[in-house]
C-alpha cells in the first residue's frame, strides 16, 4: 500500500509539472525553419587558418585539459583522436588529479598525465590547449591552469560549453565568441564584454577560438591542422573523417528550443521503465572518433544509454593509443541490446549511421533531438 502510495505521488508531482510547463511548452515554434548558412569568403578563411598557426615551435604541442569528473566526452575525445592520426603535433589528454576522466553521458579513459606532471615535463608551456565542457565552469585548477598556459603563449581554444570555462578564466573579455546554442544567452549574461557571433561554427580572436555544440570540433579541428600542416594534409584527414569540407559556415538560427525538442525531452524522460542499457563492445584499436559520436548519440536519446563492454577489466587501447576502462566486463551481452559495429566506417558516417539507428529504433523525433543536442546541421544527419 506504502508502495502504491509513493507511485501515485510521483506520478502526481510529473503531472504538476506538465501542467506548470504546459504554457511554455505551447509557447514554443513548432519546428526549426530551414536556415541556410551564409558563405565564409576567402579572405575570412584564410584569416582564421592564419590565426591558428602555431606561435612557438616546429612540432607544437597540444594540450587537451579534463577534470576528473564529467568531462564532456566527444570534446575531450575527438580533438585527440582526430590530431593524433594526423601525426603533425604532439597531443597529451591531461586530468586535473591522478586517476581516470569518468566522461559525461558516457566512457572513461586514462590521461596522459595530470596539469601538475606536464608542467614538470614542458615548464615551456604548450603550443595549444583545448578546453572542453565540463560539469563545474570554475574549477579553480582548471582556470588557473588555462591562464598560465595562455600567458605562456599558448592558443586556448574552448570546445563546445568549454567557452563557458574560457569565458570564467577571463580570456574571452572583450573578444568575438560562440559556443553551443543552448549556452549562448548565459556565456552572454555573465560575461557582457563578450562578443557573440553568429552563424561561425568556431571562432579565433586573439589567441583563443571556440566553437559552436559538440560535433564543431571535427572543423575546428581541421583548420587547427591546415595551419599547422597545409589545406592538402587536412583535406587528407577531411577524407578520412568523411567529410567534404570544414570551414566554419553555420546556420545558427537553425538551433534552438522547439516545441517538437521540448516534448520529445518530456515524452522519452517519463518513458523511464523502458529505458534501455545498450552494450558497446570496446575492441584494440577501434576508432576513438567514431566510437565517442556514437557512443554520445545514444547516450542523449533520454530513452538509452551506451554501455561499453568487455571480457576483462584491463583498459582497451584505441587506433591511436588512449586507453578506455569498460564499464562492464561481460562476454555474453545480448545481441539486440548491442551497438552495431561502426569500425569499418569514417567517423562522420558513423554518426550518420547512429542516427539513423536511433531513428529506426525510437523514431525520428528522438533522432532529432539528439541531432539538437550535437548542434549537427540537418543537412548532415541523414535522417
């Protein structure tokens, strides 16, 4: 009886709050219009490549900086993976304690090294740091870590809601900016100096660049390694992600909250006793891209979540050395509660792919959202 009680009041607490909600749920556009990303001319593209290149040394040094606990993880994850199969810059994944970097919605894996061992080993500073989003934007470590770094010389470049952590050490004050559309009006609301701009997948002013959501950092990227290495070696790369293209054309106008994303939100979040675990085998040498877009897009369904599997407790290592802890060690998981394999593909297909897998499995509404939620323009989704 105890039990039937409790149910019932929970269930009477969500309906307040729907009806609460209602007003401003109704009070949303239906749908995203179709926007179509202005062209970047020549000149804009070639003064960002040039912004880019690296201040200090022949072979620069990359920096990418989580904290140990909810580090977003295809912000962390990407701009590795994508800059250590290039082969034109040495990248260390730093945590601010020892230990593992559990990642938010999914994964953990084992830095390189924590801030205080790199500064021990490069007390000259690195060439750039990447900064991605995390779940506390003052971190003290974190903050004071960047700013060192930047006065150092470093190009701070903030990925996703990382702007949010650039924004709180100081170095966006008084410059151009973006981040994920979901973060704009607070980036804004706490840091009035700040000069948005949009319709820029990312942004360089200054020494320090950021980027719009998630997927944003396979062009910011792509440009970092054009000004490293040439157009020719990131077209090289561009070909192996499987993209045609990287400048920063962005149709901003195209993200934002819409009633179909509000309900979708409400609609998969009460669908809780049908939430889905779904296992992601890790395998040596997998690739780490493609396996942090897919392993994210589940993960943001509200209606599963990627759980990586493996038959030991020993971390797999990835096509191109980081090293990922399973979250289960299970040999027998069942076949229609896996994650399709996706190593045969480029990462930009993968994600594709996983989307149009998620559609198949919970429809094309909760594609949608997640597609929103990655800041992944339409036109690329596949849906």
């Amino acid at each position: 009886m105890r039990l039937r009680t409790i149910l019932w009041s929970g269930v009477a607490a969500v309906l307040l709050v729907l009806v609460a909600g209602a007003g401003w749920v109704l009070s949303l556009p239906p749908a995203s219009e179709a926007f179509i990303a202005p062209a970047i001319d020549r000149q804009e593209a070639d003064a960002t490549v040039a912004a880019l290149r690296p201040r200090k040394q022949q072979r620069p040094l990359v920096a990418i900086i989580g904290i140990n606990d909810a580090t977003e993880t295809t912000d962390y994850l990407m701009p590795y993976g994508i800059l250590r199969r290039t082969d034109v810059a040495d990248v260390m994944m730093l945590a601010t304690e020892p230990g593992p970097v559990t990642l938010f919605p999914v994964l953990k894996v084992e830095p390189d090294a924590t801030v205080a061992e790199f500064d021990a080993r490069h007390p000259q500073g690195a060439d750039y740091v990447i900064v991605p989003a995390m779940s506390r934007d003052d971190d003290p470590a974190v903050l004071e870590w960047i700013r060192r770094q930047s006065a150092k010389g470093a190009i701070v470049i903030g990925i996703c809601a990382g702007a949010k952590v650039v924004g709180a050490s100081g170095l966006l004050d008084g410059k151009q900016a973006t981040t994920h559309w979901y973060s704009v009006g607070e980036l804004r609301d706490r840091h009035p100096s700040i000069r948005y701009v949009a319709d820029r997948r990312f942004v360089v002013d200054q020494g320090v660049a950021t980027t719009t959501g998630i997927t944003a950092s396979m062009p910011m990227m792509l440009s970092l390694i054009e000004a490293i290495a040439g157009r020719q070696k990131a077209a090289a790369v561009a070909h192996e992600l499987g993209l045609t293209s990287w400048d920063a054309r962005h149709a901003s106008g195209a993200f934002k909250f819409t009633r179909p994303f509000a309900l979708t939100a409400i609609s998969n979040t009460l669908a809780f006793w049908d939430r889905e675990q779904l296992g992601l085998e890790l395998t040596p040498g997998m690739d780490e891209v493609s396996l942090a877009l897919v392993a994210d897009a589940w993960s943001r369904t509200y209606r599963s979540r990627a759980v990586t599997i493996s038959a030991t407790t020993e971390a797999v290592t990835s096509r191109n050395g980081m090293r990922i802890l399973p979250d289960q060690v299970i040999a027998n998981w069942p076949s229609e509660a896996r994650i399709a394999g996706f190593d045969d593909q480029p990462p930009a297909v993968a994600l594709d792919q996983a989307l149009r897998n998620i559609a198949d499995r919970y429809g094309t509404d909760t594609t949608d959202f997640v597609a929103m939620q990655l800041e992944y323009p339409k036109q690329s989704a596949a849906q």
